[in-house]
C-alpha cells in the first residue's frame, strides 16, 4: 500500500508535472480538490493573502497627532477650494462668459 504524504509542496510539486490533475489528486490523497487548486494559485502568485479583519466591541480610539493631521489637511483643502472658487469669478469677470453650471428646471 502506498504511504499518504500530506506534504503541500509535494502535492503541488505532482500538480505541476502535468501527469494529474485537481480532481485526480483529490481522490489520491483525500483532499477536496478545491484546496489544491487554491495551493497552486496560491504558489502560482495568483492569489494575494487575505488581511484578517479583526472585529472588537472597543471604540477607535483617534491619537491627537492624527486629528491635527486631519485638521490641517482640511485647512489645506478649504484654502484651495477657495483659491480655486476666486479664479473661477475672476475669470468670469474679464471674459464676461459664466463658467458655471446652472442647475435647475431646463425651460
């Protein structure tokens, strides 16, 4: 009788000879045959780890440095809305054409 080895990279080793394939390795060593396809993918580079989510009842907790990262990077983003805002009435003014879309009714 021959030895079961459940060595993974023996396993995907035979699978990559071409002699088997999923299936016929399944029944050989009485593995679902999905889960050697998901080793060769996996061995293949095929398939990225999955980052484990991790759920937790406690509340996230913000450090300070982050909420004044996140101030300032939203002073910085006012400003150049407004920078932004000011060239828009600027040019309207000197060409005398509106930039803007008017949203309402179409008549």
């Amino acid at each position: 009788m021959q030895e079961r080895v459940l060595n993974k990279e023996a396993i995907i080793a035979e699978y990559l000879t071409g002699d088997y394939s999923y299936r016929q390795l399944g029944a050989k060593y009485g593995i679902d045959f999905r889960k050697i396809h998901y080793w060769v993918s996996h061995y293949k580079g095929n398939i990225k780890p999955r980052k484990k989510v991790v759920k937790s009842d406690k509340p996230v907790v913000v450090t300070s440095i982050e909420v004044q990262r996140l101030q300032a990077e939203l002073r910085k983003t006012k400003l150049h809305n407004e920078v932004l805002e000011e060239m828009l009435r600027l040019s309207e003014q000197l060409t005398g054409i509106e930039l803007r879309k008017k949203f309402g009714t179409k008549r």
